[in-house]
C-alpha cells in the first residue's frame, strides 16, 4: 500500500467508525441505565417522585370531598445541590400521579414566580376586545383558588473516602424534601424526606 494511500486510510476509517456508533433503548429503571454519582439521573426522579407521591396519599392529608378533588398549586423548590437541575422533573411526576388518582387538580394560573400558564389571565383581556363575542369569555369569579400548597428543597452532600493504594470511593447523598400546607391555617399537613445515596470509584482526584 502507498504512503499516501496508507495516510488516507488511517484518516478515515476513526471517522466512518464514529459515524457507525450505534444507540438504543434501555429500561429506564434497569441494570443498562447510566448511573452518575454526583448527578440526579431519570431513575433517581422516578423512584423519588413514587416514593413521595405513595407516602403522600397514604397519609390521606389530601382528601377529596364528594369526589371533587382538591386544588394544589406548586411552591417554591429550592436547590440547594451543586448542579442545575430542572425540578419541574420531580413535580410533574408527583403532579400527574395526584391528578390520575382523582386527589388534587394543579392550577397554573398561580404561582410564586407568575402563573405556570399565562392562558388564564390573557383570554380574560378580551373583555374589551370588540372582534370576540364576549358570551364566549369566562366570567368573573370562575377562576379557584388552591387549597394546598407544595413545596420543597433538595438538598446534596458529598464525601470521599480512600484506603491505601485503592481508587478514591466517591458518594453523593441527594435529600429530597416536600411540604404540603394547608393555605386555609398555613399548617404543614404532610412533609417527607426521600434519600438517594450513590457510590463510585474513580483513580483520578476529582468529581
């Protein structure tokens, strides 16, 4: 083979390689799953969340009366971990289970920051739209107000440990922790705290 034949060859066949890296699709609770010990991965919001959402409603501090669920607006969630998580992640999963459950109903027209959803609030600036029909817009005092609040805090903490010549062993302690206020009394009726705690090894110094 020619020098530069050889040279042409050594350039692409890392490329076609790379350009046949194959994907598929693992269990998200599974033994596949990637595991990061300083990350909060999808497992770890799933098995969370479950948790949560079942220690929730077996408290029965959410109970529905008549069948008529009750209002639940979102809180704040605060992070105090050393990443950028969306907590929305967490929220969601709890929410969805509640609202299948028939136990509570989300508002998104309130919240700390704004209303999750704006739709609320802009459809009633129609009223002095003369191009709407204005039978078609919701009246005043349709909008409910919640009865619950929930809100929350994750909280990490991280520890190293080493012996002898073996790879430094890394751990991650991610403390999920939720209150659900009564907004009637400002009374916490529920609060829980979920742990997931993960280890690794790794030679090199660092996380």
């Amino acid at each position: 083979m020619k020098p530069l034949v050889k040279l042409i060859t050594a350039a692409v066949l890392p490329a076609l390689a790379l350009g046949c890296a194959t994907a598929k699709y693992v269990d998200h609770n599974g033994r596949d799953s990637i595991v990061n010990v300083g990350q909060i991965n999808t497992q770890d919001w799933i098995r969370v969340a479950d948790e949560l959402t079942q220690s929730l409603l077996l408290s029965g501090a959410i109970q529905s009366v008549a069948g008529k669920p009750k209002v639940l607006m979102i809180g704040r969630i605060k992070n105090n971990t050393t990443q950028h998580i969306d907590t929305d992640s967490l929220m969601k999963k709890i929410r969805v289970a509640l609202n299948k459950g028939g136990r509570a109903l989300t508002t998104t027209a309130v919240g700390l920051d704004g209303p999750e959803d704006e739709s609320s609030k802009a459809v009633r600036e129609l009223r002095a739209d003369d191009e709407f029909n204005q039978t078609t817009i919701p009246g005043k005092g349709n909008l409910v107000s919640p009865d619950y609040s929930l809100s929350g805090k994750i909280i990490q903490n991280n520890a190293r440990a080493r012996r002898g010549l073996l790879p430094t062993i890394r751990q991650s302690e991610f403390a999920f922790q939720l209150s659900l206020t009564d907004l009637k009394t400002g009374l916490a009726v529920w609060e829980e705290e979920k742990l997931i705690v993960k280890q690794g090894s790794r030679a090199a110094v660092g996380w």
